[in-house]
C-alpha cells in the first residue's frame, strides 16, 4: 500500500511542476518552443527524482 502512495505522490509532484512550468511559459515567453518543451522535460525529471529520494 506505501508503494502505491508513492506512485502517487510522484504523479502530483510532476503535474504539479508540468504545470505550473507551463503556465511560467505561457506567461514569460507567450507559448512552447522545442527548447522550452526539452527544458520543461528535463526539470520534471530531475524534479520526480529528487522528490523519490526525499520519500525513501
């Protein structure tokens, strides 16, 4: 059961970032570019793993 609020917990954290990166975009650079998409990709990432370290 503690895995699968950990699953959890991971899929908040990244929509929480996806979103919240994403509103950053439109409001700062008015839209998506591919640069943009990559970075937003890459800090999710990094963002779920820190957070997955945190709950071990």
């Amino acid at each position: 059961m503690a895995v699968l609020l950990g699953q959890w917990l991971m899929v908040l954290v990244a929509g929480a970032v996806f979103a919240g990166g994403a509103a950053l975009m439109r409001r700062r650079l008015g839209g998506f570019t591919g640069d943009t998409a990559g970075a937003l990709v890459e800090t999710v990432e990094a963002t779920v793993l820190l957070a997955a370290a945190l709950v071990v």
